[in-house]
C-alpha cells in the first residue's frame, strides 16, 4: 500500500448508474471486463481506495432488508403516486437479470489491481424531502415516517432523518449491514454518517452519544463475524463533523469508539456546501492516537465571494496542509469520474493531490473557507466576513502546510485597504486580482502581496482598518509554488 494517498468515494447515483446505463446499451450483455474502466480510470494515480457508495435511501445491490434496484426498477405506484424509474434503473438491474454483479466485481478488480475497496453506506440520507415520491426511497421511508420514528419537524430538510433513538431504525440498519457483510468480500467498511449526521431529536433529553456506542458495538460484532468468516481483518471507517466538539453535539463520541475499538480510521470532513480549511486534524491525531484519520475534502470552495467547484489548485492546496498536519490520508467525497466522461481536472486531482511530494510540485490555493454543517453555534468555524474597525487591528489564521518557498496572500475587503502584518513583517501591496471567478460575487477590491514563507505552515495576518473607517474583510487566500 502507498504511503498516504487518495481515498474516492463513489456516489450510488451521479456517475454509477450513467455508466452502467452506458455499457448495457441497446439490451447488451457486457462482458464482464467492460466493468473494470470504472475503477480502472483510478490506477497509476495518488488514488489507493475506492468507496463504492451502495446504500443511500435505497440499496443499489440486491436486499431483502431495505428496498432495492430491482424493486424500484419495476415500481409503478410509491406512496400513492404513480412513478415510472424503468430508465433510471436499467443498466444495473439489467446487469442484475443476466447474473452479474456490478458491485462484486469492481470489489474484486480493486483487488487485482491493487486498491483497497470499501463498501460505503449512507447512514441517514434525506434527499428530496419535499417530494411526493422519490426514486431514492425504500418503502421503510414511508413506515418510519408514519410511525414516528423521524427526527422531525423542528429540523428543517433534515425532518425525515431516521431517529436513531428508535430501537426499530438500528436494527433495520445492522440487518442491512450484516447482509451486505454476507453478501460481499470488500476489503472496508464505511459507515457514512455524514449523509446525515441529524441522527437523533437533539431536544428529547437522551444520552444521544451513549445510543450511538451501543450501536457501533453492535456494528463491530457484526464486522467480527465477517472477519471469522473470512479470515482477513475488514477495518471500519466512520465520517463525522470537522471537529470533537461537533461531532460530539451530533451524538459522536470517536474518544469512547477509540478507547472500544469500534473505529479503525476516522474522517472528520465538511457536508457539501464547502471544502473546510481548517479541519484541526493535529488535535484529532493527539486525541486519537490508534485511529487513522483521513482529512475530509468536498468539491465545492464557498466564501462570501460565492461557492464554486473547487479547482485543482485548491484541493492540492487542502491536502498540502492536511497531510502536512499528519493527516493518513486525503477523502475525497465527489470526486468521482465516469470513464465515458473523462473530467481533465478531476483526474489532475487524483494525480496530485495524494502526497507532500505531488503537492510540492505544483500551484496550491488555500481560500479560507467556514463549516458547512453545526447544531451548535458556539462550535461553528467562520472566520470570514470579519468587520475590522477603524483604527483597530483584528488577526485572521490560515494553515496552508509546508510552502517551498515565495507566497502570495489575497484579501478582498470592503471599505478603505487596510495594512497588513503577515507573520510579523509588513507587506507591501501588490497586484489587484478582479478576474478570478471565486472573486465575482464578492462586490469588493482586492489586494495582494508576495511574502517569504520560510517553512512557516500556519500564518497570521495582522489587519489594521485605516483611522476614520472601517474595514470588513470577506475573502482571503494564500497562494504558492
């Protein structure tokens, strides 16, 4: 196995069932080679896992826990709505009638070529709350929902979570996970609490953390059992919220899963909405020192200038400064590539984004970003927009990892420029950056200045509003090599 490296999770919908709908074209059979270019599009690259999500609100594999393909496929009426996914589901159910598993054999080709395959499985997904009917849901949605065992109403796009709280919600969920257990030989198991972490009614009084261990022991006796039947040790992965304390609220408690061995490899990460620029993943590595932690990067960089997909740049930049604080591994969530839609800057990313050695190599951007995700406020990372007032000096943080060498840091603020102190020394105002189209939406100037960065991997910038007005400063990035 490669020293640090790439982990890509594979999303159950955006590119899997496109692609299988691609290779059954017209009713053919595929020869089972015709399957590999779905992992294989990931060799010779930083990529050393692959997560193949099969369980969102529905299985994509075939159950007989949880709705699944097959039943969705040939669905006409959901919910009392007439429905109609014959062509969403073709190609996997098609795959399905003719005797071949999809899902076996991209976890056995990992195997051949050399990547670790995980079976990843949304432990809460919500998608579509408002919809009649979905071609995400199983039928035990609808059970849940008139019985009570939702989250409810006082969560927003989060009302129909599974209240994990119910006894009936976690054996549904360990009956699913032990028949996947049985049915496949993955070399992982990922538990992805991240779609949604809303797990629990936060206001009803339980020891929300303490029900979740009870689950996870029992996850791990399950896990324990597959390993006896095999022979091999089938390692758990569990994402969480950036930090303990979040985590924490949400009813995660990774120190107590340390001290029970119930997780081997930990990925605090954002939600969605935005890459987090400053997971503390030194803090977790002290807190956790037998669980690996791999370092949770999105597709998407929000700041008050707007949200964009994240460019190349600024997924080395993430990594750079993750691995750089010792994190294992870099996570990747929708990154993903459908080898008939080659994307040029996914696959730079999955070239160069693995190592410090591949970082070091090429342009890095760290724009600050926030946490996408808190039920508690006094947890929430934000550092951005930050009203600096006349006269006054405020000072802003930003990890970036080790830099080579020259730096450049940019600023988009409004009001009058205000001076800035990067790392104790002065720095003179250099070009402004108006064409950048993470800027666009800022409605403000920007300045930028060049400065050593002398192996320093964490920066502060001093920033003094000029006297008589105000300054609020809504973006800022550091750029190298």
């Amino acid at each position: 196995m490669k020293t640090n490296g790439l982990l890509v999770n594979i999303d159950i919908n955006s590119v899997t069932t496109p692609f299988l709908n691609r290779v059954t074209e017209n009713g053919r059979v595929p020869a089972v080679s015709e399957l590999y270019p779905f992992v294989d599009i990931y060799r010779d690259t930083d990529v050393t896992d692959i997560a193949v999500c099969t369980f969102c609100q529905y299985s994509a594999t075939p159950s007989k826990v949880f709705t699944d393909a097959v039943f969705k496929r040939y669905q006409t009426v959901e919910n009392g709505v007439n429905v109609d996914y014959t062509d969403r589901y073709a190609g996997l159910v098609h795959l399905y009638e003719h005797g071949i598993d999809p899902h076996k054999v991209w976890f056995d080709r990992c195997r051949e070529i050399g990547l670790r395959s995980w079976i990843s499985i949304r432990m809460n997904d919500c998608h579509e709350p408002e919809a009649d009917a979905s071609f995400l849901r199983s039928e035990f949605f609808y059970e849940a929902r008139e019985k009570g065992w939702t989250i409810g109403s006082d969560y927003g796009y989060y009302r129909w979570c599974f209240n994990y709280a119910v006894p009936e919600v976690r054996e549904k969920m360990l009956a699913y996970i032990d028949e996947q257990l049985r049915m496949y030989e993955p070399d992982g198991l990922e538990l992805d609490f991240m779609r949604e972490p809303y797990c629990f009614n936060y206001k009803d009084g339980n020891d929300h953390a303490a029900i979740m261990n009870g689950f996870l022991r029992e996850v791990k006796a399950l896990v324990m059992a597959a390993e006896e039947r095999r022979g091999v040790k089938i390692p758990i992965l569990i994402r969480v919220p950036r930090d303990p304390e979040t985590a924490l609220d949400y009813g995660f408690d990774p120190a107590a899963w340390e001290r029970e061995g119930l997780c081997d490899i930990l990925n605090p990460t954002p939600r969605w909405e935005t890459c987090d620029s400053d997971i503390p993943v030194a803090r977790w590595k002290e807190l956790l020192p037998k669980t690996e932690i791999y370092a949770g990067i999105e597709i998407l960089v929000g700041s008050a200038c707007g949200r964009n997909h994240a460019e190349a740049s600024m997924t080395r930049g993430y990594s750079n400064l993750y691995l750089s604080e010792g994190a294992d591994k870099i996570y990747l969530y929708n990154y993903y590539v459908n080898p008939y839609e080659p994307n040029a800057m996914m696959q730079e990313v999955h070239r160069t984004c693995g190592t410090l050695a591949h970082t070091a190599d090429a342009p890095c951007r760290t724009v600050v970003t926030y946490q996408d995700i808190t039920i508690n406020p006094a947890h929430s990372y934000r550092p951005l927009p930050m009203t600096v007032k006349a006269g006054e000096t405020a000072e802003l943080a930003i990890g970036t990892g080790k830099i080579p060498g020259e730096a450049s840091l940019i600023l988009g603020y409004k009001g009058d420029a205000p001076s800035v102190i990067i790392n104790g020394k002065p720095a003179d105002a250099g070009t402004e950056y108006l064409d950048d189209p993470y800027y666009k939406a800022g409605d403000c100037a920007f300045v930028s200045c060049t400065f050593p960065a002398g192996g320093i991997t964490r920066h502060h910038i001093a920033i003094t509003a000029p006297t008589g007005s105000d300054t609020t400063v809504v973006y800022a990035e550091i750029r190298f090599h």
